[in-house]
C-alpha cells in the first residue's frame, strides 16, 4: 500500500480543490470547509505515507501534535459541515428569508463556528481521553491515542454520529427534501438566475448524505477495534503526555492496520464523492476542462524548456563549451 496511499492522497487532496473558488463565490462556507478540511487531511495521510515508509521514529515532535489533532478534528468538522448544508438548504427551500444581510451574516457566523470552532475544540477535549501524546505506526504515521472507556465514547465517538445521525434525518428523513419536493417548481421558477439551480440543490444534499455515510462508517470502525477488547475501568486512566509511542509494521497488530488503510479509504472515498458530485454539475464539468487545460498547457511548457536545453546542450558540445 506504500505506493497507492501518497498517490491517491495527493490526487484527492488536488481535486478537492477545484470546486472551493465555486463555493467561495457563492457563500458557502460549509461546502467550502468540507474542502478544505479533505485537502489537510489527505495531504497530511500522503506526507505521513512518504516519511514513515519503512520507519517509526519520530523525527518531528511537532508536527505528530499538529497533524494528529487535526485528523482527530476532521472527525467533526465534516458532519457538522453537512448538517449547515442542510439547514441552510431547507430554508432556502422552505423560502424563508435567507436574503437579509441580518441572516446572511448570522448564517456565515453560525457556519464558521461549527466547521472549524466545534472541530477544533473536539480535538482539544480530545485529551480528556489522551492517556499519551500520540502514536507513530510505520507506513502510517502519527496518529492521537485513545483510552478505550465509557467516558471516550461521549467525547470522541458519539459527537461524530450525533451529528451524522442529524444531518440524515434533516435531509433524507424527510426535512430538507420534503420542502423542496413540495415547492420545487416553485423553486425552479423564482431562482432562475441563482447559482443554487434544482439540480445543485439535489447534488449538495446528495453529497451531505454520502460525506456523512463515510463518516459514519469510519467512527464504526474505529470505534469497533478501539474497543474490541471491552471497556476499560476509569480508574486504571494515567496520562503521560510526555510518552510517545512507536509501532513498527511488525509490531502493529493486523486489526489495527485493517482500520489504518480503512481510514485512509473512506477518507480518499469522501474526497471523489465530494468532487464527482460537483463535476455531474454543468459548472464543474467546465471548471475541470479548464484545469485540464491549464495543466496541459503547464506540462506542454515544462515540456519544450527541456527540449530546447537539451538542444542548447548539444550545440555548446558540438562547439566545444563545456556547460556549467
């Protein structure tokens, strides 16, 4: 797995690029965030890849605590990202006034805190439960641990599902779709010239529900093997935030590689479904044959300079220079 975890992950992390200068300009934040968050993540999952390929030393202290936090914080920020997505989509459907400055500075505000203000404090109540810095595996890289007990269940696994849980039942259990089923020619008609056409509508809530799908089933996952060995007892709980611990692929057990890779996985599995739903849009589709076209035209550049030093090359020695 050694080659397809930096590849795919860099490719993830470059494509979930291309729909962000859309949402920027559309004003959605929470769109805009689950980019963001997938770009960090898969870049993070790619560079571990590439420094802990055959190794499990720590080299950089620093970069393990900022790193671990942040893929503990993705966690979060996702769901709580799509659930914005919903709640701003049935209000738009239900044709409530979402046009007042007011409300538009109060959404931007609410947004902004819970796609980076709850994921960043989750990740710091995540030390509640931290009985060490973090853990390095081999191949893997630096990952936060986590003390199997009752009190790592509301803390770490249940906010994640809470907020899935919410986004599925504001969308497909009848909220969301039930207003835009009920005025969607209505919506159609009185949103002509709007960037939130009906079938950008249906794409968004389509890939709120996939992200939060994903997510669901990665906390079940991890969850499942942190806890396959029961619940521990609280009082046995010591922290020693100065302890760092090193697994070699020897050493690591297989269910812990199992949920490494499956990690990595549906992280990779978010970040198509975050772009393929957006490319099904006439706008992405145009936006992605233009970044075609620019990198064609980048590589078609790279291409010719080293055709004409190659030929600078050969004409310096067949004159008899020799080039620095």
């Amino acid at each position: 797995m050694q080659t397809e975890i930096p590849i795919l992950s860099f490719i993830s992390a470059a494509l979930v690029l291309f729909p962000l200068p859309w949402y920027c300009r559309a004003g959605n934040i929470a769109a805009m965030s689950i980019g963001m968050w997938l770009f960090v993540v898969n870049t993070i999952n790619a560079i571990d890849a590439l420094q802990w390929t055959g190794a499990y030393q720590i080299p950089f202290l620093f970069w393990c605590d900022i790193t671990s936090a942040l893929v503990t914080a993705v966690n979060v920020a996702i769901p709580a990202a799509c659930l914005c997505i919903c709640i701003h989509l049935e209000r738009m459907a239900s044709f409530c006034q979402t046009s007042a400055s007011v409300t538009k500075r109060r959404r931007i505000l609410l947004e902004c805190l819970m796609c980076f203000g709850v994921p960043l404090v989750y990740a710091a109540l995540h030390i509640i439960v931290q009985p060490r810095r973090f853990d390095v595996y081999e191949n893997f890289g630096c990952r936060s641990a986590i003390y199997p007990t009752v009190v790592a269940l509301f803390v770490v696994w249940i906010p994640p599902l809470a907020l899935s849980f919410l986004t599925i039942i504001f969308s497909s259990a009848g909220i969301t779709w039930r207003h835009f089923l009920l005025h969607g020619v209505q919506f159609s008609r009185t949103r002509p010239s709007s960037s939130l056409t009906s079938g950008a509508y249906i794409r968004l809530v389509s890939m709120a529900v996939s992200e939060v799908i994903c997510t669901i089933a990665a906390t079940v996952v991890a969850m499942s093997f942190n806890l396959s060995s029961g619940l521990a007892p609280w009082a046995d709980f010591t922290r020693d935030l100065t302890e760092v611990s090193s697994f070699s692929s020897a050493a690591t057990p297989k269910s812990i590689t199992a949920m490494l890779i499956t990690e990595w996985a549906i992280m990779v599995a978010q970040s198509f479904f975050f772009i393929g739903l957006f490319v099904l849009g006439g706008e992405g589709r145009s936006r992605l044959r233009e970044a075609v076209q620019v990198m064609r035209k980048v590589l078609s550049f790279f291409q010719r300079r080293s055709t004409c030093i190659a030929e600078l090359k050969g004409t310096s020695m067949a004159e008899g220079y020799v080039p620095l």
